[in-house]
C-alpha cells in the first residue's frame, strides 16, 4: 500500500515536531537548565522546565511555520495524526494550559544551518488574544532565554512585550 503525498506531508510535520522539541531541549540542557521532556501525548505541554523547588515552567514545543508564524492552537492534531478524533475541543494556549510557548525555527541546508527560538509567554498570548503570531511582530523574543527564566512574572512580561 503506498502512502499519499499528503500522508507523507504529514508524516514528515509530525517528525518535524518532535526533531524541534528535541532541538529545545538540548538547547536547554546545553544551558544547564533542568529539563525533560513530557510523555504523555495528551498532556497541553511538551517539557518541564525546574526553575526551583516546587517550581516549574510548563513549556508547549511549536514550529516556525513557512511564513513566519507560530500557532497557539492545542487540542487539534496535525502531522501523522492529522485525522485522529479525540474529546479535546481546540483551544488556544494560556496560563492554564503552559507557562511558555517556544516557536523553534530550524533552517536546513543538509543537517542545521541555523536554529532559533522564540520565547512567547502565555501572559503575552492571553493579553493579545490571538491564535498564532509572526515572529517579526516580537523581535525581542528571539534567542532570549530571560524570557523563560522570567515567563511567569506579569511586570517582566508587559515591560519586554509592551
């Protein structure tokens, strides 16, 4: 049985999406952050991040899409899975669901040429209320790690994102 060239797409999307959780998180682990991965495939994140004792940073993995966007829609399933039906309505991420959304954008020639990550707190989300964003729009949150750090704190998040 051969697979379609949609399937394929898709295939090739949800291996995309693990590749750039990983990318993260060894970005992470690289940066002395203590990080793992979560395994479970329904849960609204991707990795924990312990910032301290009793406290973590929920972080939800997105790719850098073709156009510069990064979605902050859950709930929905795309890549492999794309026709998979399940109870979870969509819904866009925020404060309840993660801590953090990190857009990783990975540009290729044969292997990694360069890879960047956009650090978007969901603060931000919420206060903007909408369900993706071009990273243009928030040059600020390219490759800066204070954003992680300091995701949670509302006074940070206004006076870094306005």
């Amino acid at each position: 049985m051969s697979e379609s060239n949609g399937d394929k797409k898709g295939l090739l999307a949800s291996a995309k999406g693990f590749a750039n959780e990983s990318r993260l998180l060894a970005a992470l682990l690289e940066r002395g952050f203590n990080a793992s991965c979560v395994d479970l495939p329904h849960s609204t994140y991707d990795i924990v991040v312990e910032k301290s004792t009793h406290d973590i940073i929920r972080v939800q993995v997105k790719t850098v899409g073709r156009t510069g966007s990064v979605s902050f829609q859950g709930g929905v399933r795309g890549g492999a899975d794309r026709t998979y039906k399940s109870d979870v309505k969509s819904y866009t991420h925020n404060t309840e669901t993660c801590d953090i959304v990190v857009g990783v954008e990975s540009i290729s020639d044969n292997g990694d040429k360069e890879v960047n990550f956009y650090f978007i707190p969901t603060l931000h989300i919420e206060k903007i209320g909408q369900k993706s964003l071009s990273m243009n729009r928030i040059p600020q949150a390219k490759n800066n790690w204070e954003i992680l750090r300091m995701c949670k704190d509302s006074e940070f998040v206004k006076k870094e994102f306005g």
